[in-house]
C-alpha cells in the first residue's frame, strides 16, 4: 500500500510540474471540433488548475511547438454505457506514457451535452492535487533519441486502421440520413435499411424495427441483429459516422 502511495504522489508531483496542456479541438468520442463543449470544457478546468492550455488546432509558442516534450496532451476517456455517461480525464507526455487519470465521473442525463458537461465536471473535481506548480523539480520527460521511431510509433496504427477501412469498404457506401431520433440508412438504391436510434454512446445505435445494434469497432461499423429463427446475424455496415 505504501509503495502504490509514493508511486501515485510521485505521477502527480510529475505532471504539476508541466506548464503547458494541449487539448485536441475534437476528442475522439465525438463527430465533430468541440462537440458538446466538450473541449471547451476540458481547456476551462485545467486553466482553472493553473495552466497554459492550448487547443492543438492553435498556432503554439515557440517554447513548445519547437520541443512537445515541455507540454502534456489531455484526453476524456467515454466509458458510457446505454444509460450513464462516465468520462475520465488522463494526460500524456510526448512518450505517450499516461501520468495521470482522473476518477470517473457520471451522469445520468439524457442530454448529449448536459450528460458529458456533468460527467466531465465531475471527474475534474478529483483534481484538485495535480494544479500546476512552477517551483516543482521533477524533470520532464524527454523527446525520444530516434526520432524515426517516434513517428513510427503514432503513424503505424493509422496507417493500418486506413488499410483495414479500405479493404472493408465497398464500392458503394450506404447514404446516411439523420433524424430527430438517429439516423436512417439506406442502401445505394436508396432503399431504407435500417433506423438507428441514439444512445447514450456515440459510438453505439439501436435498431428500431431489429431486435439488434449497431456498434463501431476500431474504425468499423457492425451491424448484429436476431433474425426471424433466433439466429444472430453480425456483419459490416459500410457507413461513416
């Protein structure tokens, strides 16, 4: 117990010691930049704890654009579920190591935005030991000696993610068309396919007229579903969200 103690302090007393945070315009929970005010957001409470924050869509300082490692880059975990909204906070160093995270916060709103304001609020409260100390000594993290590597490390996975939506994708993608309560999906007939309802996930719909869901899946889209017999069916649906 006493060792995990001294290694959280330790994790703390490492990210007070950062002055600049660099917050992504479009976190990678929503569709588009600062949906929901939910970068907004996250910028307002860490320059509440102190610090030198920036959107990483803004044109940085010299002192950080020339050297990332000086800065830290937040994220908000989504871990909703079908009925609670739940977001945790965590920052990185230009390694990629996670130094911190946040306690979970949750809400129960129905409300896009109400739900991740509360929920993001929340897990902020749980913060209040990591605000910015500028007379801290513990040395930040350094940029990485191969800097082939370091690219490697952040590319690769996009480039295979980009490979695997290729290869599932075909010719015809299905048109999207959004309602009042999700979306509807038709085919490239222009048939209706399916109608998604929303959830509390961006990343999850049910179907309205299916015992079923459609859910993404790295940077997929499945559909799974009862038929007639019981059987369930999963397959892709080629559609972009």
């Amino acid at each position: 117990m006493g060792l995990l103690c001294s290694l959280s302090t330790l994790a703390q007393e490492e990210v007070t010691s950062y002055k600049y945070v660099i917050v992504p315009k479009q976190l990678d929970f929503v569709k588009k930049p600062d949906q929901y005010q939910t970068s907004s957001l996250t910028k307002f409470f860490f320059e509440k704890l102190g610090y030198t924050v920036f959107f990483d869509t803004d044109k940085l300082p010299e002192e950080i654009s020339n050297n990332r490692c000086k800065s830290l880059v937040a994220n908000i975990k989504d871990n909703s579920g079908l009925f609670k909204t739940r977001s945790v906070v965590e920052l990185r160093d230009c390694q990629n190591r996670v130094l911190y995270k946040s306690a979970e916060g949750m809400s129960r709103h129905k409300d896009y935005k109400m739900a991740y304001n509360e929920a993001i609020r929340k897990a902020f409260r749980s913060m209040k030991e990591v605000k910015y100390n500028p007379n801290s000594t513990v040395a930040l993290a350094k940029p990485a000696e191969s800097v082939t590597v370091a690219v490697a490390k952040e590319v690769m996975p996009e480039t295979k993610e980009k490979e695997q939506l290729n290869k599932a994708k075909p010719a015809n993608s299905y048109e999207l068309n959004q309602t009042d309560f999700g979306y509807v999906v038709k085919d490239p007939q222009g048939n209706v396919v399916y109608r998604l309802l929303k959830t509390s996930r961006a990343d999850l719909f049910l179907l309205n007229s299916k015992k079923g869901m459609v859910y993404k899946e790295g940077v997929l889209w499945f559909v799974e579903y009862y038929d007639s017999t019981g059987k369930l069916k999963k397959s892709h649906l080629p559609i972009k969200l």
